[in-house]
C-alpha cells in the first residue's frame, strides 16, 4: 500500500514524496517515507517527473524537515518511518542495549518514542523487564500510533490495509538475538532463556 504526494516548494523546484506500507525482504510490513527534490534547472542525465507544464529532473533527496513542512499530514507517518507495524524500529532490544551501555539516551528515546522518564527507566532495566516493556509499548501507545498512520496512509491511497502479523517480528526475532554469545554453551543457555520469555510474553 503505498502514496505519492507532489507539491512545488519554489519556482524551480517540486518534492515528490513516496510513502508506504510494505512487505520488505525481512519477510513483513513496514512503514517508508521518502522524499526526493526535483529541479528544473537539474542534471537532464537523472530521473524526470512532469509537474503541471514542466519538466523537472531529479536533484536531490529531502528531509524529514522539507517533508513536513510541506506535508504536515503526513506526520503520523514520518515518525514511524523504518518501524513495522506493531510501531518497532529495527533491532528494538539488542540496538537499544547497545546504546544504554554506550551511555546515549538520545537515540533510544527517539527511536523508541520515549518521553524522558521512560527513557531513564528503560536505560536501567535487565533484558526482560525491558522486553516486556517494550511488548507494552506495542498494544498500547504504538498500537494508537499505528492505527492513525494507517488511516492516513489508507486515506491518501484509497487502499484499505490489511493486517498479518500478530505479534511485532522484530520484536520477536530481536528476543534471540539479544541473548546469544559466541560461546555454544551460552547458545543453549539463551534457547531454553528465549522459550522461557516467549511463554512469559504469551507469543
């Protein structure tokens, strides 16, 4: 399911922006929005769209900035840009960890969408407090982000979505990696470790 969405933003210039929803070659549906700038004064040898009575070529990639500026409708959207539709960004648990041990609580917080009490709770919490936090945050405040993404998403496309997974993927996938070591016996230990949690989560 996917939209595009064209405006002129000056006398030379028009943003074309592509938003979707997505089976990607992880194997599920995630949410996209991209942005490109075309000029009519750009490199003839790119890409080309038509716009009203001219031509413009391709000249270069947009921000998130540009994007809403232009597009404010499509904020529902823009923030969850590269999550799946449980609201997960890439990597929920193991990328988060990584970040917390390196001591940066920024990134964590705007990949996750925290406010900064939760972020400085989360920083704190062993891995499984931390994933069941996280599978809270997915049927509650993500839930309510998703639904409104999807309903401008269906809105701009006149396509209606239709749900598949039941649980987020990543979230899912990310529980095995965020256990396992290099070490065999420490591979085993995780296994039995990520059924326990999985039962625990009811998934």
């Amino acid at each position: 399911m996917f939209a595009t969405l064209e405006k002129q933003i000056n006398d030379n210039e028009v943003l074309r922006v592509r938003v979707s929803l997505d089976n990607t070659m992880n194997g599920y549906d995630e949410f996209c929005v991209t942005g490109d700038i075309y000029s009519r004064k750009g490199n003839r040898s790119e890409s080309k769209i038509v716009h009203g009575k001219f031509t413009y070529w391709y000249y270069t990639n947009s921000g998130t900035e540009d994007i809403l500026k232009h597009f404010p409708k499509l904020a529902p959207l823009v923030k969850l840009h590269d999550c799946d539709v449980f609201g997960m960004p890439s990597y929920p648990i193991v990328n988060q960890m990584h970040y917390f041990k390196e001591n940066d609580l920024e990134t964590p917080q705007r990949l996750l969408r925290l406010t900064d009490d939760e972020v400085k709770k989360m920083s704190k919490m062993k891995i499984l407090p931390f994933i069941v936090k996280l599978k809270e945050l997915s049927e509650t405040r993500y839930k309510d982000e998703v639904k409104e993404a999807i309903e401008t998403l269906e809105t701009l496309s006149g396509q209606k979505y239709i749900q598949k997974d039941f649980i987020s993927p990543r979230l899912y996938n990310d529980i095995s990696y965020s256990l396992v070591d290099d070490s065999q016996w420490n591979i085993y230990k995780a296994q039995r470790k990520e059924k326990k949690i999985t039962e625990y989560l009811h998934i």
